[in-house]
C-alpha cells in the first residue's frame, strides 16, 4: 500500500477462489473475498478485511489532521 506523502506499508493477506468460497456451506462472511476493481491501480480488500481493525474515513472537501478528504485509513 501506499499513501499520498510516498510512504508505503505491506499488508499480509489471503485471497481464495471464489468459485470454491461460494460452493462452501458456510457463507457468513467469506474472509478471504477480495478482488480487482477493474484496473491495476484498485483493489477490493472485502469487508472482512476491516473486521477487528480501526477505520477511519475522510470526507472529500473536508479538512482534517490526517489531511484533506477523501480518504480512508485503518
């Protein structure tokens, strides 16, 4: 990952084949869902990947101590 002032952080995750996801019984919330969003620059994390972590959201147009919206952090 990479923010707007260049600095980067790894982020450990898993992705799994969705076909196999969707033919399993348990379907609660399906972990390990992610994919593209239509271009090599964007990337669906899945809800689940947020579960357990702080997330913060910032509105476009707006001002705040972690710079100018829009944004999101966790």
């Amino acid at each position: 990952m990479f923010g707007q002032n260049s600095s980067s952080k790894s982020v450990n995750f898993v992705v799994e084949n969705a076909q196999d996801l969707f033919a399993s019984p348990l379907k609660a919330a399906l972990p390990s869902l992610a994919g593209t969003l239509g271009d090599a620059a964007s990337f669906d994390w899945g809800l689940p990947f947020f579960y357990g972590r702080r997330v913060f959201m910032g509105f476009e147009g707006q001002t705040t101590p972690l710079g100018n919206g829009p944004f999101y952090a966790f």
